[in-house]
C-alpha cells in the first residue's frame, strides 16, 4: 500500500534557495504529495503565492506569523487584500495567532492588539470558508478558541499544539485539527496530546526549517522526517502503520481540500 504523506505546515520561503530546490526535487521518491507552505508577513506571502504558481504540490496559507512586531496598517492591509484577490487559490489562512513566547520576553505586550490582527485573518477565513493555521499555544489556545467560537469557524488547525488536557479536550470536541512535528518520535508531552488526539483529528508537519534534536539532530528538516512521525503515531495509538498513514493522509486531504 502506498504510504503517502502531506507536510501540514512548512515555511518553503525560509529556506535557503538550494534547500527548497533539493526538498522538491526529493519530494516524490519520499510519497510527499503536499506541502502547506505558511506565511510570516506580507512579503512571504507574495513568495508562497508564487511557489504555488511554479509548483501545484506547494499550497499556499498567507498570514502574519503572532511571534513578532505588530504588522504596520498598511502591511496587514495588504495581506488581507492578497487573501481577497488570491482567496481562490489561497488552501487556508496562516501563520496566525498570539505571540505567547515573545510574552515570556516582554510581558508588558498588549495582548489585545495580537487580537485584533487575529480577528482580522479569522473574518476572511471566516468570509472565504478557508482553514485557518494557528500559532496558539498554552493559554493563548483558550483565547483562540474563544474567537474561533465566536465566528463559529470549524476548519482550524493548531500547529505543534502544546497545552493543557482542559483545553486540548476543547479544541478537539470544537473539531479542529492537532498536528506534530518529528518531535512526536523523542518526545513524551508530544506523544501524551497524540494519545488523546482521535487519529480523525491528527496531521503531521515539519514547521521546517526549524531543526530537530534526537535522531535528526544536525540534519536539514525535511518532510521526509514525517514518514518517523507517522510510523510513532501509529505505535501510540495502537494501530497498523498503514492504517495510520490512511488516516492522517486523508485527515489532511479533506482539511485542506488537496
């Protein structure tokens, strides 16, 4: 049976040029069908619009990733404006969400202004009917899915989700969707949230290039790497690896409309 993976959430333009070249080129001899290649600002978005355009595997999420400066009016503007003349060929809105890490460094930001940047992206998910890919992590996650509630969203995608059972139990009964990267393979919190995750509700990604520990230590991340991950998910919940790769392939299939 074919093994067939979907990377559900990469940064394609963060990679230097031969690495991007190198990953697509090695994209088919490791049954990677997709990449759902996520945007950190407005001038990233440009670029996976135009990845996509060279490449039909690459599929676009444009959005402003939380774990920086407010976007000025004028950029935020322009990537909603990208979203409305792109929202055909757009697979969802993303990297979006709220900036809990650059908290832990300054924790006098305004969280309410992340806010309203994130509403902003969840009307247009909202308006397009697209999935929203969402940084939110900890207590941010119980924010976000205040707003996702509040548009009544269904399509939403917390990328490598950590946090609490509390809220882990929200975001699955909500039906949104739990991705992991490798570190699925080495780490123990990793595997605890795949054990309560149902198989119908997992996605695996790289979050590439950001690199690994482990086995994949000093490696360059690859999508390749998911083929471990779905094979650690299988052992954690119990199943056939083939059943796990069917299931998290057309559990990423659906979600993104690929």
């Amino acid at each position: 049976m074919s093994r067939q993976i979907i990377d559900a959430h990469i940064h394609v333009d963060m990679y230097k040029e031969e690495d991007q070249i190198q990953i697509l080129n090695e994209l088919e001899e490791n049954d990677v069908t997709a990449i759902v290649a996520v945007s950190n600002d407005y001038i990233s978005s440009v670029k996976q619009i135009e990845f996509a355009k060279k490449d039909s595997r690459i599929k676009p999420a444009i959005g402003y990733h939380p774990e920086q400066a407010l976007p000025s009016e004028s950029e935020l503007s322009a990537i909603l404006r990208l979203i409305d003349d792109h929202a055909e060929g757009l697979t969802a809105i993303g990297e979006v969400g709220l900036p809990h890490y650059s908290r832990q460094e300054q924790p006098g930001l305004d969280v309410g202004l992340y806010k309203d940047v994130l509403e902003r992206f969840v009307q247009k998910a909202e308006k397009y009917n697209l999935p929203i890919v969402l940084h939110a992590v900890y207590e941010d996650a119980e924010m976000v899915c205040d707003m996702l509630e509040q548009y009544s969203i269904s399509k939403a995608h917390f990328h490598w989700f950590k946090g609490g059972d509390q809220i882990l139990q929200r975001i699955v009964s909500n039906g949104y969707m739990i991705s992991v990267t490798p570190e699925v393979t080495y780490r123990e919190k990793i595997q605890q949230i795949v054990k309560q995750v149902p198989l119908t509700q997992l996605m695996v990604e790289t979050d590439g290039p950001w690199p690994f520990e482990h086995s994949f230590k000093g490696n360059l991340t690859h999508p390749a790497m998911l083929h471990e991950s779905v094979r650690s998910i299988a052992k954690i919940k119990d199943v056939t690896v083939d059943e796990a790769y069917r299931e998290i392939y057309k559990t990423s299939q659906r979600f993104f409309c690929i």
